[in-house]
C-alpha cells in the first residue's frame, strides 16, 4: 500500500502585516502570501499571474511569523488544511497553509566583506 503526502512549498511575499489572534486552542498568526509566476508564450508575449495562500501558523512557530511585516519575502512549507464555513446558508470550502516551516529570503547581494571574508580559507598556525 502507497503512502500519500499532503505537503506544500511555497515562495512568495506577505501581502500585509501578520496577525496574532489568541483563541482557546492557543495562539495563531494569519497571514497571506502572493506567489508570482512570469512566463512568455510562443509569440513572445509575456504573462504574469498571482495566486494568494491563506497561512496558519501555530505553535512555537507562531512567535516568529507575528514578526513578518507586508512585502517580506519567505518561503513556506506545510499541509493543506480544507475548512467548510456556511454563509447565508450555502456551505463553502476554503483552503488554507497550516505551516510548519517558514524562513525568510534576503535577495539582497552580499557585501563585498561578507563575500571576502567567506572566501578566505583558515589561516593555518606556523610551527
């Protein structure tokens, strides 16, 4: 018999500021993220498209995702978690990232003394 897997990996940046929210089950941090894709088509004409994901992070996780502010970029793993709710009577079917890793991206480049420093080899003591 297979095993199955529900994981995801997501690449994107927050669309606004992480919220906190306290609830009975303890604390929970809410935030979206946008996932851009570009791509050309045959005739050279080029296409962008964003797909927003809803992330639940709860736990000892949760301390660090109510420090993500809007525009940061991360990168996010976890499960999809389907969620019902009823509004004016009709059942809906939502989607959401629970998290159970999340991690910054710095696209910015390296200083020249970071890249100096980590390309010089151990100096080795003289006898």
């Amino acid at each position: 018999m297979s095993s199955y897997k529900n994981n995801v990996h997501l690449e994107g940046n927050l669309g606004k500021d992480a919220e906190k929210k306290f609830t009975p089950n303890g604390d929970v941090v809410n935030f979206s993220i946008a996932v851009n894709e570009q791509w050309e088509d045959k005739d050279g004409t080029e296409h962008k498209h964003t797909d927003w994901f809803q992330i639940q992070v709860w736990g000892p996780l949760a301390k660090f995702a109510a420090t993500l502010k809007a525009g940061t970029p991360v990168i996010v793993e976890g499960k999809i978690k389907p969620e019902t709710y009823t509004a004016d009577g009709v059942e809906h079917k939502t989607f959401s990232i629970k998290a159970d890793y999340i991690r910054k991206i710095d696209y910015s480049a390296p200083n020249e003394a970071s890249e100096t420093k980590a390309a010089k080899p151990a100096k080795k003591k003289a006898k």
